[in-house]
C-alpha cells in the first residue's frame, strides 16, 4: 500500500523538478491546495531552511552557508539574480539601472556593488534576503 504525501513534500518535489527556477510563487502551488494551507508548508520550509522569503508571496531556493551555517539564496548569481527572477515571475517590467548599464557598455569602471533596476511600472514590494535589499529607480 502505497503512502500519501504531505502537502510539504509535494512541493518539495515540484521544487526539485523545476531545475532551473530558482525562486516561487504560493500561486505556483495553487493546484495543490488552498491558499493557507501552501502558505503554512512554505513558512515550515523557511523555519528549516530550504527556502528563503525575499518578500510578500516571494520565496527563493535556499542552501546552508559553510560559514555561518545560515541559509542563503542559492542561484547562480545570488540574491541578486534571484530578485530578477522574481520580478520576470511577478509580471513586472524592469531595466537594468544606469549604473550596471554604464559598467557594460564600457562608460564607468565602477563595478555597481548594491543591486539595482528600473522598475518601468508601479511595484511597491521590498525584495531582501536579510542582508541585501534591491534598490529600485523609477
């Protein structure tokens, strides 16, 4: 006889299948269950560190830090790409900002330090992982 899942694992598991998603939406889990109920399994995966809340209904994959020992976002590029990802995933249209564009086309020699983007709509949500939090430009 074969054993049901928990709502917890069942999003684990489309978490491990979705490879190249590094951050979700509670909406992306709808199918699963009601509203309340997705969103208690993802507070139960932040309190055990497999994911990160960057924001209201905005969580990224998330992986233990070998000196600290605290989570941290885990994506190629780090909270940084992970903010992107999540504002592609929220709908919201954005540009990089004049800083990072000057340091790609050449114009500045400062590497931009702080994550940065043109929002080209209203978006009022912080992104942050604890540390960093993303600077919008309008």
């Amino acid at each position: 006889m074969q054993k049901t899942r928990t709502l917890k694992q069942k999003i684990e598991y489309r978490m491990s299948r979705r490879t190249h998603d590094d951050v979700f939406l509670p909406r992306e889990f709808a199918d699963l269950a009601g509203d309340d109920q997705v969103l208690r399994a993802l507070r139960t995966l932040v309190q055990e560190g497999r994911l990160i809340r960057l924001g209201y209904g905005v969580y990224a994959r998330a992986t233990r830090s070998r000196l600290s020992g605290r989570p941290m976002v885990d994506s190629a590029n780090g909270f940084s790409s992970a903010a992107l990802q999540a504002l592609t995933k929220l709908g919201v249209p954005w540009e990089p900002s004049d800083s990072v564009r000057a340091y790609n086309e050449g114009r500045s020699t400062q590497i931009p330090v702080n994550p940065a983007v043109k929002v080209k709509s209203r978006f009022r949500r912080h992104l942050s992982d604890g540390r960093t939090e993303l600077r919008l430009e309008r």
